[in-house]
C-alpha cells in the first residue's frame, strides 16, 4: 500500500530538503512500502542535477525574473519547475521486481504514471533512448528510454537517486511552459517536437484533475 502525501507548494529548497527527509526517514524507519509526494514550486525554480556544473545560469537574469535555483539529490540535467506538478516516489529497492537495475526500475516505478494517466484519457509510453545532446542543458531535451512521452514526446522527465537499499525517483510533469523563458534561461532553442504539456494534449484538463488521479 502506498502511502501519499498531501499536494502542497514550496520553494525550491523546501521542496528538496523534503525529498531528502523522506528518503532519511524511509532508511531509519526500514518502511518496506513506498511513499509517494505531489508538489509545486513558488517561486519558479531552476533545480540543477547533483553533478551538473551552474555556470551556464545567468544569475542576473533568473534574480529578475524572481526564479531561484536549487541542486538536486539526483543528477541528469537542470530543470525549469513553473507550471508543472513534481513528483517523488521514495521505496526501498527491494519493493521492486527489478530494483537492483536502474533502467528497469525506472520504468515500473513510471508505470504507475502510465496507468494513471489512460484513465484521464492520454497515452504515455516510453521514450526512445537518442544520443545525448551534449550541447544541452535542459533536462526536458533530452531523452532516454525511461522517459514517459506521448506521441513520441516527451512529458514526464524524471530523475534518481540511491542510498542505503532505498530509491528516490522525482520528476516533472510539466502542464505548460513558456518557450520564451526556457531559450532566455538555457540559451537554446526548443523544438516543440521534442517535448509536450497537458495544455497542448488536453486544455480542457486540469492540475486539480491530474492530481486527483494521481493520488487515488
């Protein structure tokens, strides 16, 4: 039985330290159940990975944009969290048929989005692992073979960590973004046949709705 934990919104370095609470927790209690979290970001918050170097961040410009940055447990990429609904699954990896393989747990852990989000009516699958764009920052560019696209696009980007025989998986589902931020942030252009929302799959759909399901 998964044990939830109430949708709310913190900054980014709330949102972090609590990821990592619940891991610490789960490794000092030996919970042999998984926990899952939804949660948003205020401000907007650009999370970097674990080993990922910042100097590509104008500091300046994020300061008046009023967006904070944050590091990660996890490593892959940085990520923009604005207008998306974040995710953390914290387990031991004995709770998973394959917890020991990192890919494999990836994917029975992004199944339960899968199965999820058929009954709001959208068809995720995963992603085509590509080779990796070096020459990008954004974590939503690149795709790996546990990313949960639709339609060949990627949505739900998500990341990992390990500690102690226990697992901690969070990720973004975004719902819109603004093209305009992402290329003044990371310098890049997007393509939009890259990456999708919920706000170009379904616009009738709504954060409230997603989070409903998600947590039932």
């Amino acid at each position: 039985m998964t044990k939830f934990i109430d949708y709310e919104v913190n900054c980014g370095q709330k949102n972090m330290q609590i990821d990592n609470d619940l891991l610490d927790m789960a490794i000092k209690e030996k919970i042999d159940y998984p926990i899952m979290r939804l949660y948003g970001w205020n401000p907007p918050c650009v999370s970097v990975g674990r080993n990922q170097s910042e100097d590509f961040l104008d500091k300046e410009l994020l300061k008046r944009k009023n967006i904070d940055t944050v590091r990660r447990l996890t490593g892959g990429r940085a990520l923009l969290h604005d207008d998306e609904i974040t995710y953390s699954y914290v387990c031991p990896v004995s709770y998973l048929k394959n917890g020991e393989h990192v890919i494999s747990s990836y994917k029975e852990i992004s199944q339960i989005f899968i199965d999820k989000f058929k009954q709001l009516g959208i068809e995720l699958n995963f992603g085509t692992s590509k080779p990796v764009k070096t020459g990008f920052d954004y974590c939503m560019m690149i795709s790996t073979g546990a990313d949960l696209c639709y339609k060949g696009k990627k949505l739900i980007g998500s990341a990992q960590c390990r500690k102690q025989g226990y697992i901690l998986q969070h990720g973004s589902i975004l719902f819109d973004y603004d093209k305009q931020l992402l290329k003044e942030i990371f310098k890049q252009d997007f393509n939009s046949e890259e990456i999708t929302s919920i706000r170009e799959i379904n616009p009738d759909l709504t954060k409230d709705k997603i989070r409903e399901i998600l947590s039932l």
